[in-house]
C-alpha cells in the first residue's frame, strides 16, 4: 500500500524535529519516539540521505549519528509551515461546519448547550458557542470526568442523563461514532455535527 504525500510529510517532520534535537537517536528510538514503523523509519532515513536532507557520520562500528543539513533544515522548515497551514484550514472549515449545524439552536429558542466529547473538535465548538451567545452547561465525557476544561467540571453520562436540560452537541464528525452513541442514549437531544 502506497503512502499518502501527505503522511510522509508529517512523518518526515517529526523525524527531523526529532534529529534537530538528538542526532544520537537510533532508528529503534525514533520508531518509538515518532510512533511509526522501524521498517518505515528506516525507509524515509534512506529517502532523507538521498534528498540530502540529512547525512550520516559514523562515530564507532556501532553507532552513528545523523546530522541535519541546511537543505534538510529548510525543507523541515517547508513542511513546518505545511503543516501549520494545514491546521489553520482545518480550524477554518471545522468552524464553518460547526457553526452551521448549531447557529438554528439560538434561533430555535435554545440558550444552553453541552458538549459531549473532549478533542480538537470540542476547543473549536467552545469558540463558535462563544461567538454564536450560546451558553455552556455542561461538558460530558467519561474518561475524564471530574478533571476540568476550559473552566468547566467534566461530568458523566450519568450525571448529564439526570439533569438533562439542555441540548447535547457531540464533538465529533465520525458517522459510526455519533449513530453508536445516538443509539445508546435515544432518549438525549443531540446534535449531530455530521449527518
């Protein structure tokens, strides 16, 4: 199976973060360290020395080091900025989505929500609640109930189901993931991020 450009990108960045920080690494630590393969870390170390992105010195019959270049320092910074582009437009059209299936809440009448879910997509529906005068009750999930997010005391299910009064927005835009949990809760008013 192909890798996606994309991917490698990604993967390729946080090897040469990695590297920039510790050139003495091996590949078994970078594996570890990066969470990828020791096979694929290998593969894109080859590619690397190929590009000229980084070079190897051997320091004994056992170890060797790798050492950036100003070409790989460069090209780490290309995909750096790739990859904060990349989350920059995601932030942008996650927000767009989100608001778009929660602004009719306000016009319906409602003036409290809860959130269900703590993620990336949570911090940005915290943002459009903000922007959109929708306050926020409660801020729902298992794993970390009782811990605190953005000021907010993290509560269960459980407790949730007992003071159900307001409106349940699930912070995810996994189809399986939201029917899985519409299904378990029927009796909770959720919005749904995703159709």
């Amino acid at each position: 199976m192909k890798e996606k450009p994309g991917n490698l990108d990604i993967r390729e960045l946080a090897i040469l973060e990695k590297l920039e920080n510790n050139g003495h690494l091996t590949q078994r630590d970078l594996s570890k360290e990066v969470g990828i393969a020791l096979g694929l870390v290998n593969h894109l170390l080859k590619k690397m020395v190929k590009k000229g992105w980084i070079n190897i010195k051997n320091i004994d019959a056992k170890k060797i080091r790798y050492l950036i270049t100003p070409e790989g320092a460069r090209e780490k910074s290309g995909l750096l900025y790739k990859r904060v582009e990349s989350t920059i437009h995601f932030y942008l059209d996650a927000k767009r989505v989100i608001k778009e299936k929660v602004e009719h809440l306000k016009g319906d009448g409602v003036k409290s929500v809860s959130i269900y879910g703590i993620n990336h997509i949570s911090e940005v529906l915290f943002i459009v609640l903000k922007e959109l005068g929708l306050e926020l009750t409660y801020v729902v999930e298992e794993e970390k109930e009782g811990e605190e997010w953005f000021g907010y005391n993290v509560i269960g299910m459980e407790e949730f189901v007992e003071n159900k009064d307001s409106v349940l927005i699930f912070a995810s835009f996994d189809k399986s993931e939201i029917d899985r949990f519409c299904k378990e809760y029927e009796d909770v008013k959720v919005v749904a991020l995703r159709e």
